[in-house]
C-alpha cells in the first residue's frame, strides 16, 4: 500500500506541475522534519506533525489514525492537481499556501449560530463538518469511516485557495454575496474525491 501511495505522490508531483518551474512538492531541504516528526500514540493528544512535501503545512491530529502524514500529504497532492487542472496557478499563490497551511482534525460535527448553505442560503443554528479559520488554518471533521475522502477537507481547501487568489475565501460559496466560487468548484472537489476514493484515502 505505501508503495503505491509513493507512486501515486510521484507520478502527482510531476502532473501538478506543467511549468516545472519551482513548482514540485518534492524537496530534501526539510526531510530531517519530515522523518522526525510523527504522531506517537505514547504520548498525550492532540498532536501536532508536520505534513511532509509541503515546507510548513502541520496538522493537529486527535489520534494517530486521523490521519497518517502521507495520506494527508498525498491528500493535499492531489487536491493541488485538481486545483491546476480546473483553474490554473501561473502566480503560484495557491502553492504557496498550501505550504504553510494547518489542518485541525476533529472528532465531532461543530454547530455554529450561523453559516451559509452551498446554495448560498444563510442559515442558523448549523452543524457544520468544516471551518477555514484563516488564510492558513482550517479545521475538518474526520468524516465517515476513517477516510479523509469522506471528509470536508477538499471543499475546506478550495476556501484557503480562494483567500490565497482573491484576498477572501467566499463564504457563501455558490451565492451571490460574494464572489469567488462557482459551480466549477463545487465539481472540482467531486473529481477530486473521486480520486481520493481510487487511492483508499
């Protein structure tokens, strides 16, 4: 399985990157890091670990199975694939952010006083299964079955692209408050998932 998870990243790493212009994940400048850091199931949580391939990018984890680094960091590949694909990164702005991102994983669903629908509806008293805290910081329920596919994370960094390309993450999503998100989007994180699932993420 690990292998072809490193195979996946490779042959990712390469597709991701068209320029080829300082444009790969791959990078040997951080691997003392990467090896050290790791979730230790001895210790007390939650635990911060550094996502491997992505200079600053960490993820606070509750467990040791939510998630393993490599999937989050193959997770994160193939979302910046998808990204490229649909939309494009010539400035390389959403590159860059998703370098230094941090990813909170949760256990349970939040319930906020208000929120928008994918619609663009507001509406109260929602439970939501993902927030973007900042330019750099998002939180995401683990989702169903132990699966980061059946998590929020990839409509969360869709959110942390748009604030990196536009200056704010269109928190009303397919509404028309704010601009941003299309309809595009929304079908670029169905694909997305889609491949997540191929892998077993």
């Amino acid at each position: 399985m690990l292998r072809i998870i490193f195979v996946a990243i490779l042959s990712l790493s390469c597709v991701s990157c068209p320029s080829h212009r300082n444009n790969s994940f791959f990078s040997n400048k951080q691997q003392k890091i990467y090896k050290t850091s790791h979730c230790d199931p001895q210790k007390s949580f939650p635990q911060m670990v550094v996502v491997p391939f992505f200079k600053r990018a960490t993820q606070i984890v509750p467990d040791c199975n939510t998630y393993p680094k490599h999937k989050t960091a193959l997770a994160m590949m193939i979302f910046y694939h998808h990204w490229y694909d649909w939309f494009g990164d010539e400035d390389l702005l959403v590159k860059k952010s998703l370098e230094k991102v941090m990813i909170e994983w949760g256990l349970e669903k939040k319930t906020l006083k208000r929120g928008y629908s994918l619609k663009g509806k507001l509406k109260k008293h929602i439970t939501v299964v993902g927030m973007t805290k900042s330019n750099s910081f998002i939180w995401v329920w683990k989702g169903y079955f132990n699966k980061i596919s059946e998590s929020s994370l990839m409509h969360e960094l869709v959110h942390v692209a748009l604030r990196a390309k536009y200056g704010h993450g269109d928190r009303d999503h397919e509404g028309s408050k704010y601009d941003g998100w299309t309809v595009d989007h929304t079908a670029m994180i169905l694909e997305a998932k889609e491949t997540l699932r191929s892998f077993d993420i």
